[in-house]
C-alpha cells in the first residue's frame, strides 16, 4: 500500500461560472455536481485507501480570501487537514506546489510522496482515480513528475496538451507540452491520438519537485523558503518577491523527468455553464434543471437558482443562472463569454458583482 | 367647469406581470411605466383642473389586502382621497362601481359626475384625457352611462368591443356590447371601423348607476348598501352577499342608456410584459431595459431586474423578469402565457411565489 499525501489546490476564481462563483465564494466552495461541494468532493476523494493506494491527511493550498469557505468544507466533510496554508497573494501553481512540497516533506520527511490535485475539478469514479494513482506510484517514487493525462473526447482547443513519447512503466515519457491549439490543430491532434490533455494533476516526489524547481525557477524556490514559517503561516512580502509562474512552464516543460499516466477516470475542469450541463444528466426534453425552477415547454437548456425560483416558458438552449442578485442568461454555446458580463461590471465600478 | 369625481378601482391582480406583481403587492403598485407607480400616475391624471374640467379629490375602492399599498400610493402622490374603502372580498365591478356611486353622493348629492377608473392603466397625454371626460359630461349628466372606446389599432383578441350607433352629442349610442372575439371576428372588427375597444371607464351620475343596477341587479344594490357603514366600513358578511359581476355585464349590456365616447387619448392596459415593452422606447437594438441590466449583443427584447442585476449575452426577443426571490423569462410573444407558470406554483403548494 503506497502512502500519497494529497494537496489540494484552491486557486482559480472560476469566474466563468459566475453569478454563482464570486471571489469571496469561488466555484469549488458550490455544490454544481453533487449534493456537496466540488471542494468537498476533492476532499472525500483523496481520503481513505483502495486499490493499493492510502491517502494520508490532506495538505491545503488556498488564497488568504477563501479562508473560510475552506474551513467549512473541511468541517462540512468531516476532514482534518494536516496542514492549510492561505498565500496572501496569489503566485500561480509553481509556487504553490513548492508550498506542497515543504508542507509534504515536514510531515513525511524528503522523499513524501505528493498529488497535487485542484479542488474544483469533476473525477469519477473514485477507484479508477485510485488505481491511476497507484499506477503513477512507481514513476514518482523513481524520481519522475507525472502529470496525468487526459484521452481527448472532442478538438478543445481550452486546454494544453501533452504529447507522449516512449513507454515507461505503465505511463510514457513526455515528448512535448503544447499550448492551447487553434482549432485545426485540435483536431489534427484528436487524429493523431497521442496526445492528451493536461489536466493540471501531479504525483511526485517532494525532493524532487523542489530539486526541480531550484534548478529552473531557484527565485520562486527561495521566495516559497523564505515565506513558509514553522506555524505554516506565509510571510506576505518574502512570498510576493516569488515569480507568478504556472508549475507547467516553471518546471514541466523544462525537466528531463516529466512522465504522463494515461487517467483511467472520467475528467472534467466544470470550466463553463455548457461544459458543467454537459456533465450532468439532461432529462427527457434536453433540460438540467438545479435548484428552484418551473419550465415549461423548454428544452436544451441549463436552468438553476440559487435561493431564487427560475421560471421559463418555451425557450430553448438556454443558460440561466439566477442568484439572489444577479442573472445571467446566454445561449448555451455562448455561455462561456460571461466573462464579457464581468469586465462590463468592473468598467461600471460594479465590484459587489465579483 | 364641470366638477367630476373621480373613482379609481384598484382591483385586479396584474397576474401577467409576475413575478413583479404579487397578491400583496399587484401591478398598480409598482413603477412600471415612470418612475412613479401606475397607482401614483393615475392619482395624479385625475386632480386638478383644465380643459373645462375639475377633479375633486379622488375616491378609492380597493381590496383590503392592498389598503397598505393604496395608503402609500396616496402619501407618495401627496394626495388626499374623499373616501377609501376596502372590500374585504372581491366581487368584481359591478358592487365596486356601486360603491363609488354611494361615495360620491355622499359628498357631492345625489347627481354626482364619477369618473370610474381603474388603477392600473396607461394614459396619456393628461389634456387629452381631460378632453374626453369634458366631451363625456353632457352625456352623463343627461342621464347617460358613459363608456369611454378606444379606437382599434390591431386585431385584438383579448378585449371586449363595442360597436358604435348613432351619434349622440360629441359620442355615439352603443349599438351593442361584444365579447373577446376570435382571430377572424377581430380582424373584421378591425376592418368595419365601427368598433371601439372597451377600456373600462366610464362616466355617470351616481343616480343613473344606481337605479339601473337596481333595475338589472337589485340584489347587487341591496348588498353594497347594506354593507356599506357611516364611517365607509364595509360590513363582510353583507358584501358578501352581493353576487360577483362585472359592471359590463350587470349594467352597460342592458341598460338603454349606455352611449360611448371616443378616447382621444392613447391607452394600454399594460396588461402583459409584452405590451408594456410596446408602450415604451426601445434603444437602438430594440431592446427595453428597465432597473439595472447589463445587456451585450442582445436584440427585441424586455429585461428587468428588480433590486437584482439581470445580465444577458447575445439572446434575441426575450422577455426577462427578475426580483429578489423569482426569475420568469419566456419568448416576447409568449410572455402572457406567464400564468401558466403561476398555476404551475399553486400546484406546488408555493403560495410564496403569487
């Protein structure tokens, strides 16, 4: 049985799932795919043990600002961290790792073994996730990064892909990562069938990711150090001296001991209204409904509210999402442009909106 | 000048107009049009004096759940009514009308002019109005029960019409009251030019309404009277009584004085989100934007938000109604199917939401 120490990562706004994701209540701290929330779903994935794999305690990485919702969905899911620390600035994920990293090796000494994973991803079933955990084990023991990759289902042209190079173990080197592909590269990629998509998932090493990262990134290495007290708490000015930089550019796309291991689950980053209805079961008419809604002759469509009754009567491919002080409605294959809705209300001084 | 006093029926519901009207708060009672209420603009339309007519101070025949409401409207407007009664059930206008007959004797004598109006109209402009009260008075005050027609402007189905015979002072005789006819009825109406739409106002002295409700509908007569107190309390169980009948049909399509008079004024009855979004400018993409909204590449359509921020991004012909707890949106040309949402909500049991 392989020990992990998970870390969860509670960084992005989620901002194109706004109204509901604010600043103050990013979109892992909602219930959008379950019953709990997506963050509370992270946690109750990366816990007990299965399939070769124990999951010890889990280690938080989250902003200063979302303290508190992370406190109630550890409370909310019975889980005690082993350590949550809340970066008064955000840094981007090298950074961040680097904090998992320390917080890992002062639990279970140099060579803990880390998943970093995001709190406000779709994963299921639990057991292939385990079981591709357990797979990676070895590469990362053997002093590999893995990143897990995903099978491609359609040209995205939202993510960054990796294209994988020789077999090693039960996973394959790393020939390249590749940027977010215009759409003729997308589906050039889809056909060629080996690449797959960076789902921004880790295992590795303690020592070696910090060795890695001294090596590419020393600065973020040493303003990470510098900031991490004995009480785990961050000094704000050493870590603001840390580059902003993604662990895929920092490290990944540098090292000579990246690996991928194919996921053997289900993935989705629940990134937009369209792709979070994609992930639920419509009902007979095409629609999802969550929450408090009445529908009538209307089809193909997202409809939820949030402590407010959504009504409609005959439209179709739909989004709205209703809060207690604000709507938002776009046809379903635009709905990712709510960000457009956001800058609007910051030109209009409008930051009770974010 | 001709003293005329005004009587403003504040009866209906506006059910159409949710989730902004509710039972507790209906349509009249909410600025939809201006930035005052209907309630306030028409308290306002009828004061003063002009164009060969002088308002006296304003009487009021509402249900008592709105007695809030309607004593706000009158504070608001600065108005003072003659007399405010609140009928502890609705028993639609024919004893409301009675009502104002016996109100209006009571402070002007048994000729009394009453202008009967309901509360929740559109009209303008004020002088044009005034002008066809004015141009109503000889008929009324011979003994005629004036109703006021509205020349056709489209195949209406959803209003009753009356078809004009002979001309009788500045207005015509009623050659016949007609029922909400079918498409084919309407557009041939239309066609004639001989109809007028029925607005539901009506000018008459009080001694004329009465005796003819007395002749047609004794049992009408006899319950508003025995239910109507000294100090203009209504007596629940004796109003009760009266049957519940709509004054068209307990008087105007029997009595042989009815005679109509052209409306030389412009009048909706902003009866569904549709037709309101007709009565009010749009903007160059044809939208009616109406509280705060934020409306990109969107077109034809009525957006409201209501204490909540409604948000939309490239939807067409839409309406969209959003306060604090309800959501309603539907295609323009079905907003008036919103009813059927209402039943919907009584089924559910969720009085909250009517």
């Amino acid at each position: 049985m392989i020990k992990v120490r998970p870390a969860i990562l509670c960084g992005g706004s989620g901002e194109r799932l706004w109204p509901l994701s604010r600043q103050s209540k990013p979109k892992p701290f909602h219930a959008l795919l379950s019953e709990r929330t997506i963050f509370e779903d992270t946690l109750l994935r990366c816990r007990g043990a299965g399939e070769g794999v124990s999951f010890a305690d889990p280690l938080i990485v989250a902003g200063e600002a979302i303290e508190t919702p992370v406190r109630r969905g550890l409370a909310s899911a019975g889980i005690g961290a082993a350590a949550a620390v809340f970066e008064p600035v955000g840094r981007n994920t090298a950074p961040a790792a680097a904090l998992a990293a320390l917080l890992a090796q002062k639990a279970d000494g140099s060579e803990a073994l880390v998943l970093l994973v995001s709190s406000d991803h779709h994963i299921a079933p639990v057991e292939k996730f385990r079981e591709t955990v357990a797979a990676a084990a070895p590469l990362a023991t053997d002093g590999k990064i893995v990143v897990f990759g995903i099978l491609p289902t359609r040209p995205e042209t939202g993510y960054g892909y990796i294209r994988k190079g020789a077999p090693v173990g039960e996973g394959f080197a790393v020939a390249a990562f590749e940027e977010k592909p215009d759409a003729a590269k997308a589906a050039a990629y889809l056909e060629a069938g080996d690449r797959f998509w960076n789902a921004g998932i880790f295992l590795f090493r303690a020592d070696t990711l910090l060795a890695e990262l001294g090596r590419y990134e020393p600065e973020v290495l040493n303003a990470v150090q510098a900031a991490l007290g004995a009480d785990n708490r961050i000094d704000a000015d050493a870590f603001a001296l840390s580059p902003s930089i993604p662990l895929d550019i920092a490290v990944m796309e540098r090292t000579k001991h990246a690996a991928v291991m194919p996921a053997r689950f289900h993935w989705s980053d629940v990134g937009t209204w369209s792709s979070l209805a994609d992930a639920l079961d419509a009902d007979a008419q095409g629609n999802v409904l969550s929450g408090d809604v009445i529908a009538l002759e209307t089809a193909g469509s997202y409809l939820r509210g949030e402590d407010v009754t959504v009504t409609a009567i005959g439209v179709e491919n739909l989004v709205v999402v209703a809060t207690r002080d604000a709507v938002f409605l776009a046809p379903r294959d635009r709905a990712h442009e709510v960000k457009r809705i956001l800058a609007a209300a910051k030109d209009r001084k409008r930051d009770d909106l974010l």
